[in-house]
C-alpha cells in the first residue's frame, strides 16, 4: 500500500513541473496540453523544463504516477482504514469516495487516469498500460477488503470478489465521464449508492451496514 512516507520528494522545480502537468492535462487532456502552458503554470523556464524531462510524453508518466500515488495515499489515510470490520470498511469507502469527490454540490474534476486512458489507450502504449495498472491496483485494494467481508459474513455466495471491485472501478470511471459532460455529480452519487444497494444483496441480511 502507498503511504505518505512511500511516496518520493521530488525536487522544487520539477515537483512544479509535475503538478503543473496533472493540473492542466485533467482539465485539458494531454494533446491539448503545451509545453509552453505547464511552464507558464509551473513558473518555470522552458531550459528548467528539459533540464528534467525530455519530453512532454515523459513529463505526463511522471504526472500520472504522481496523481495515482496522491490519490492512493489519500485513501491509504482515509479514516474508514481504521475500522476493524471488513464489510465497514467496503462500505466506509464509498462514504469516502462521495465526500472526496465533493457530493451533489460540486463537480468533480475527473481523473487523471481515466483521461489519458481515452485519449491515449491507442497511440501510447505506455501511458496504456500505467493506466491499467494504476486501474487494477485501485481494483485490488478493495478487493482485499471483499475477499475478507465474503469469508466473514457470506463464505457461500456465489460471487466473485475481484469481479466485483473491477466493476467498482468501470462505475466509477464511467461516472466521472458522466458527471463531467453532464455538469454535475447527480448521476455519479446515484450509482455510488446503486453500488451500496447491490453490494448489500450480494451479502443478504448478515449484516446492516452503510450509511444512505
């Protein structure tokens, strides 16, 4: 698991450059992004630029590692870790999730990941497969939380722990599309809490657990 102390200090100059890049291409996309613009961003010269990346190909696997391991690491501190019960911490999760992503309120600013995933996935090769992994990763951390709640409270349900979480992560990723194009997190708080009610049939009456 990422924690804080995991995660590499960068250099000043390059962490600028860094979060510059995660800034701009969330917002834009990666083809829409100028080396000019995460300078100007950054507040760094452009010889301060290739002085640590030599490209804005390279520059965009060190934003999107630095935005998973941000995002990890906020989840790794996340106050439903804490919770003893493995079925509470599935659930914790998904109250961390619409919280962190702000509720109805406010509009999400999409995921990196899920960004270069569209626009890149067949010209990058790469970055493709950073974001698989980071994807999959995501999928694993809850599944370790599943796999345990399933032999706890539902040994002999028919369903399948790692499916499940890789469902979590396609719904989610689908409704922070939505939720951008639409303008709004309705749709994306609404399957947060369609995914509560189906993890709930999948573990029956066993146990109430999960704030609506």
């Amino acid at each position: 698991m990422i924690t804080r102390n995991s995660i590499p200090e960068l250099p000043e100059t390059k962490r600028k450059l860094v979060d510059a890049g995660v800034t701009l291409m969330r917002a834009r996309g990666y083809n829409a992004t100028t080396v000019d613009e995460i300078c100007s961003n950054a507040g760094v010269t452009k010889g301060g630029f290739f002085h640590y990346f030599k490209s804005k190909d390279e520059l965009a696997k060190a934003a999107l590692a630095r935005f998973y391991e941000g995002k990890a690491q906020d989840f790794a501190d996340a106050p439903f870790r804490k919770l003893v019960d493995p079925l509470d911490r599935v659930f914790g999760r998904l109250d961390y999730v619409k919280k962190s992503i702000g509720g109805p309120a406010q509009l999400t600013k999409g995921c990196l990941i899920g960004v270069f995933a569209q626009e890149l996935s067949f010209t990058n090769p790469e970055l493709r497969s950073a974001c698989q992994e980071a994807l999959l990763r995501t999928a694993n951390d809850l599944e370790k939380d599943l796999v345990e709640a399933k032999a706890l409270y539902a040994p002999t349900a028919d369903f399948n722990p790692k499916k499940v979480s890789l469902f979590y992560v396609s719904f989610i990723q689908g409704g922070l599309l939505v939720a951008k194009a639409a303008e709004s997190n309705a749709v994306l708080m609404d399957n947060i809490e369609n995914f509560r009610s189906y993890l709930q049939s999948l573990f029956g009456s066993t146990k109430k657990v999960g704030k609506k």
